[in-house]
C-alpha cells in the first residue's frame, strides 16, 4: 500500500487492518496524531484524508490507500507556521498540548471548506473534539482569528520584546 | 516585571502547533516491548491459585507478580512517615475492580494482550462496599484488617480532630442550629493522555524513566522504595504532560514498567487504554459532609461542628493529606470562633482516590458555600451580608489557628455583588478586611474574632 503522507509517497509495510493511526505513529514516526481514546470519541488522532478529517484511530489503512494524509508536520514548520498555527499560539489555544493536532486538523478543515467566524459553527465543527484543559473558549477565538485572516508573530509579546521561554523573564 | 501584562509567549506553544512536543508516548526506542495488565475482575474478593505460567511460556513475554517486587508495600507518604497499605501487585485479596495483579511485557500490543488472557486465578468474592457512609458504620464489612477507617494521623489518631473555643456554649447561646449535609460524588480526571511510561534500562546500569507524572520526585521515590535501589540508579524524565488534573500525582505505571525493565533487559512501554484509565485510575474522592451551625437571628455564625468522611478507595495513597487540607479549610473563607470537626478517611472498594484540582478545598468550598446559602435562605437574610457579616478579617484565626494577615474574603464578595449587580446596604458596602462593624457584634463574639477597633 501507499500513502502520500505530508507531500512526501510513502510504502506502508503494516498489515491492511492496522488503523491509520498505527501506521503514521508506529511505521512512520509521525507521532503528532494521538492516541487517546482510540475509540474514535477524543478527536486527537484526527488527520486530514484527501483533506477531509477523519479519525485515524477507527480508520483501517487499506481503506485509505493510495490517499493523501496531512497531519499537523505538513501545516507548518516552527520556523514557517501555517496561520492556524500562529493562531493557536497566539490565543494561548494549546494548554497541554495533547488534544491540539486533531483540534487544528479538524479546524484547517473547516476553513478550508469555507467556514465562517461564528462561534457556533466552529463551535459545530469541533465537536467531536474533547479538550480536557481550556474550556474550548481560546480554541475557538484561534479559529475566528485565523477565518478572518488574522496573522500572528509568535515570537514578539505586547512588551516587545522577543522572549521564547519563560525562564528568561526575570 | 516585563511579564506582568505582556502577552508572554509559551515556551512550549511553538512546539505543540507544530507536532514537536514529545511526549512519553511519542519516544520510539528500537526493540520496546509493550506492557499490559491482568487485573481483577471483581470488587473485593479473597484470591488464590494465581498461574501465570501459560503467559509465561509464550515467547518474548516476561511476567511480574507480587513475588517480584522487592518491597510489596509502600505507600505514596512513606516517606513522611505514613505507613503502606497497598501492595504495588496484589498479592492474596483484591480490593477493587481492576486492582492490577501481574503486568506482562511483549513484543507487540496484541502479544501482550494474549499473555494476559492466558493468566488466571480464583477470586472468591466478598460483599463490595461503594458509600463512604455506609462503610463508615461499625458493623459495615471490614476492608482491611485494622478496619474501614485510616487509623495512623498523629499519635496514632484514627481521625483528623479540630477543636476550637467552646463549641457547646455555642450551641447554648444560638437562636438557631442549622445543619446540612453534602456529598459531592467521585470525578474521573480524563485526561486526554493516558497514564503512560516508558523504561529503559541502560548500559551502565541505571534505568532511565520517561513518565507523565506530574509528581517526578515523588515517583522517583516510591519506584526506588519498592525496587530497593538507591535513587542514583534512577533517571526520571518528566514535564510533558497530556493533562494531569492531580490524577498523574499517583504513581501509576512507573514501578510495574521498571521492574519489567529489569527482569526483560529490554525497553518496556505503557500505554493505558481509555477503558483502563474510566475504570482504574485514580479519582476525585467522594466525599461525605455534615454540618451544624450555631446561629444568631441577625446571622452571626457562633459555631460549627462538622464530621467528613473523606472516601479513599480501597487504599489511603493521598488522602490522609487531602483530608488534612480539608480540616484546615473547614469554615470556608468565613470566622467561626467554636469548632468541633471529626474528619475520618475511609476506605471502600472504589479505585483509589487521589489529588485534583484543590485536593480536599474543593468538596468543603462546595459544602460550605451551600451552607452559607442554606443559613441565609433560613433566617430570610441577604446571602451577600451574610457573607460579609462573617468573612473572615485580618487578625481573625484559621481553624488550625493561623493568623490571618490578609484575607481576601471582603473585596471578593464586594466585586463580585458589583458584577452581578447585587445591591448592598451602606453599612455593607463600607466593610473591609480589616473592619468587623462592631454595632452588630453580639457580645458573645468579643474576644472570640479579632477585634473590630485593632485596625
């Protein structure tokens, strides 16, 4: 089988049932997709298949052969991040962290189709995804952001000064 | 101060947008075995005949039971002195459903799994008890030897006792008692990252722990009691989290994954199944409250007698300390001068219990703040006044009698009348910290409450 993963043909070895999230985590060592609940009701394992999401958990791989898959690596890069990632940053959107891959996929989907900034279709869009951390308020204030096309540099606070860790702010 | 009101950057927001955070899940080591469990399938029960050799004949699987770990029982505050009562594998009964019992460790997840169906025992089930209030009874069915109650606070104390002022005289003097009872019910954490670990054992001998925990120190303890290593033989790699919430305070996976570490040679990984972490992981306790206030008509609080019964599963991990938080914080954020507070851990057959989000603080807010409700609703009181009537002010004492220097109590509940738009007297609006309006005092309160002319 093939997979086209992040732009870049892959030959995946691993059996036609094995789930896509397996695949990506285990064979390719794309490990952004989580497993974490791999029942399909969490959202983290979400990723983009031909550009619609899915959960890769409850995905067999041979039904996705020959796909093109997107996960969070093929968005952006921390040096040239896609807006759906500055803007996610930006708002203080990602807590732990853990939920956030498949919250962006889910999200960059929904742009992608054309999605409005109103609260209650995001809202819409994300509800498969279960966030444990934030209350989901700054998740969807980084999907408005984005909508409308706002860009962030996530490296430069109001105070002006560029500060990547906060054990430097003393 | 360049933080204060900036927009400061996470110093891992970068990385989590990305998919460069690792976490433990995320560490690929050539050759990790996977870990799973054989756990109880019943609630409390007597076990025997336990056969792992059918597990164990399967190739590249490696077993441990209670018989492989050097020192069984250890508690997660031996270290301050509290002695253990649970056995990191159990050992001849099980306490609750999903009490681990033998992990194994193989060369795929499915291999594992099958490892497990193959292990065996016999349980001969005994009368499971879920209500903290029904097992506090002393004729309830006995979980432990000693009891179903944690009998070790200081000078051996089967209870955390308060006692301040004369709570009786109290009583005598009010117009009224009003008593309540509350029961906030167990909360699962659910984090979206399972409890998870990874060990590696090393070439010059250490074992190198990747872990979640969001206690590293402790971890790294309660792993070198049990494993009987000193801790330099440790390394212990935390602080990626997916979501903790008190629940990866215990320590879950780590001490199971090292000793099959050691036993294998190989690097070992676990991975606990969403089933694993709603049916065996820690949670909030349950708790148990009553509460009997002495009243004046004009809304003085003159004393409180309260009895907690603080529910820890079938082990005391934390809970003796929760419940310690809990004593202290027992009149809320209000002065009460009187108090008679029993509070007891008791044991069930529920998971044990632990840490979240304001261990202890949170069931006795809630008890606490429905009461004050409950007293206003009673007497036909504003509840703002009644608040501010008895909040606690600067020189007043905590139950565990710690001066207050700068209580918060006042401008919180000021503010919090001018959000919602609550209209308060002028005499109210005026209060302060620092200021008890001395016309309203009822002469059995001075002396007992700082005094009104201090400040």
């Amino acid at each position: 089988m093939n997979l086209t993963v992040n732009g870049v043909e892959t030959t995946v070895e691993s059996g036609a049932l094995t789930s896509l999230l397996d695949v990506l985590r285990e064979e390719l060592g794309i490990t952004s997709p989580k497993a974490g609940c791999e029942a399909g009701g969490c959202g983290a394992c979400t990723v983009l298949v031909d550009g619609e999401p899915r959960r890769s958990c409850l995905t067999p791989v041979a039904a996705v052969d020959g796909a093109a898959i997107t996960t969070v690596e093929g968005l952006g890069s921390p040096e040239n991040m896609a807006p759906i990632q500055q803007a996610f940053t930006h708002h203080y959107a990602a807590q732990c962290g853990f939920c956030t891959s498949g919250m962006m996929m889910a999200a960059q989907a929904y742009i992608d189709r054309g999605g409005s900034d109103d609260h209650e279709e995001i809202q819409e869009a994300l509800g498969g995804h279960v966030c444990r951390c934030t209350g989901y308020v700054k998740i969807i204030d980084a999907v408005a952001a984005t909508v409308r096309g706002e860009s962030f540099d996530a490296t430069v606070t109001a105070a002006g000064t560029a500060m990547t860790n906060l054990g430097g702010v003393a | 101060m360049k933080a204060v009101g900036a927009r400061v950057p996470r110093y891992d927001g970068v990385a989590h947008v990305t998919g460069h955070t690792q976490f433990v899940d995320d560490i690929r080591i050539p050759g990790t075995l996977w870990v799973k469990a054989f756990r109880s399938p019943v609630h409390n029960a007597g076990m025997s005949n336990l056969d792992t050799s059918r597990a164990e004949a399967m190739k590249g699987v490696h077993v441990i039971t209670w018989e492989d770990v050097p020192l069984l029982e250890y508690g997660h505050l031996s270290a301050l002195g509290i002695p253990a009562d649970e056995p990191l594998l159990a050992k001849d009964e099980v306490r609750y459903l999903g009490q681990p019992i033998a992990i194994v460790a193989a060369p795929t997840e499915e291999a594992a799994m099958a490892a497990v169906d193959v292990i065996t025992a016999d349980f001969e089930e005994l009368p499971a008890l879920f209500d903290v209030r029904k097992a506090f009874d002393a004729d309830a069915p006995q979980i432990h030897a000693e009891g179903n109650w944690y009998r070790h606070f200081e000078n051996e104390m089967d209870r955390r006792q308060i006692r301040k002022g004369n709570v009786e005289e109290a009583f005598d003097q009010a117009d009224l008692i009003v008593q309540g009872v509350y029961r906030p019910a167990a909360i699962e954490h659910a984090p979206i990252e399972t409890q998870v670990c990874q060990v590696v054992p090393e070439a010059n001998g250490r074992l190198t722990i990747y872990s979640c925990t969001q206690a590293l120190y402790f971890s790294m303890g309660v792993v070198a009691a049990h494993l009987q290593l000193p801790l330099n033989k440790l390394k212990v790699v935390g602080g990626t989290v997916g979501g903790g919430f008190g629940g990866k305070v215990d320590t879950a996976t780590e001490t199971m994954c090292a000793l099959l570490a050691q036993k294998s040679g190989k690097p070992v990984r676990w991975r606990w199944t969403r089933e694993e972490e709603f049916l065996c992981s820690s949670t909030r306790a349950p708790w148990h409250m009553e509460i009997a206030d002495a009243v004046t008509k004009d809304g003085w609080i003159l004393g409180r007698k309260m009895l907690t019964l603080h529910d820890s599963g079938a082990y005391s991990r934390f809970s003796p300390y929760g419940l310690t938080k809990h004593s202290f914080h027992h009149t809320g954020a209000y002065s009460i001068p009187n108090l008679e507070f029993d509070g007891y851990v008791v044991y069930t057959n529920r998971t044990p219990t632990t840490a979240m989000r304001g261990f202890g603080v949170t069931s006795v807010s809630f008890a606490t703040e429905t009461h004050m409700s409950r007293i206003a609703l009673e007497l036909g009181i504003d509840p703002y006044e009644l608040r501010l009537k008895n909040a606690n002010r600067i020189g007043d004492t905590s139950p565990n009698q710690i001066v207050y220097t700068d209580p918060s109590t006042v401008p919180t509940i000021l503010a919090i009348a001018d959000a919602v738009g609550h209209e308060l007297t002028p005499e109210y609006r005026a209060m302060t910290p620092g200021q008890r309006t001395g016309d309203l005092l009822p002469e059995h309160l001075v002396g007992q409450l700082a005094d009104p002319e201090a400040h």
